[in-house]
C-alpha cells in the first residue's frame, strides 16, 4: 500500500498546469553506506493524475494499493540539496500497481537461447 501524502502543481510546455500525487510507500530498514548503521526511511514519488488541486487536496491520507519501486534509467545528473553535490544516478523510483507488480513478478522476459 502508498498514502497519497501531497500534491504538486507542475507546469508544462504550453504554460498549463496538471497536479501530481505525492505518494510514500511504507517503512523500510537501510544501511547507511557512510556510518553502516541502520536506518528508516519511506520512498516517496509523484504521480502524474488529471485532478485539480482541490481532488488531490481531498485525497490526502488516502492510501492506495501499489508499491513504491527502484528502476534502471538512463543515467541524469541529480543535485543534493543538503550539500549542492552534484551526482549521477542510474536509477530511480516508480510507483507500481498490484497488478503491475503481479505481471512483472511472474513473467520471464523472452531470451534469445542459441
């Protein structure tokens, strides 16, 4: 499950607006690479929706099934705000619906086998 936390308003090429939902997944346990020792944290993404700010307003608290989770991209810069160091990333984060998540647990991608 994900709770729908926020909302952002984005504005595209054109000069119009569209929302996107801010959702968090659940708590999950990570070693810092720094200290080694463990911490928590919650993965957060925005979701691209067609409701105006009032709807998302609304649907704050909500929770929604899915899951928050790590994907290879093609590689982007990507400033940390806390230090203004700028590194690259080869991933990031996407939500998942159940049934998404179903379909890509348990189809094997097709191989070329010579």
């Amino acid at each position: 499950m994900v709770k729908i936390v926020g909302f952002k308003t984005f504005e595209r090429k054109d000069g119009s607006e569209f929302c996107a939902l801010i959702v968090q997944g659940g708590i999950e346990a990570v070693k810092s690479k720094e200290t080694g020792k463990t911490y928590f944290t919650a993965r957060k993404v925005n979701v691209g929706c067609t409701f105006d700010e009032e709807m998302c307003e609304s649907l704050i608290g909500s929770d929604f099934p899915g899951s928050i989770q790590k994907v290879e991209v093609e590689a982007y810069e990507y400033v940390i705000e806390e230090t203004g160091e700028m590194i690259t990333l080869t991933h990031s984060y996407e939500y998942v619906s159940e049934e998404d998540n179903v379909v890509k647990s348990n189809v094997v991608e097709k191989e070329l086998v010579l």
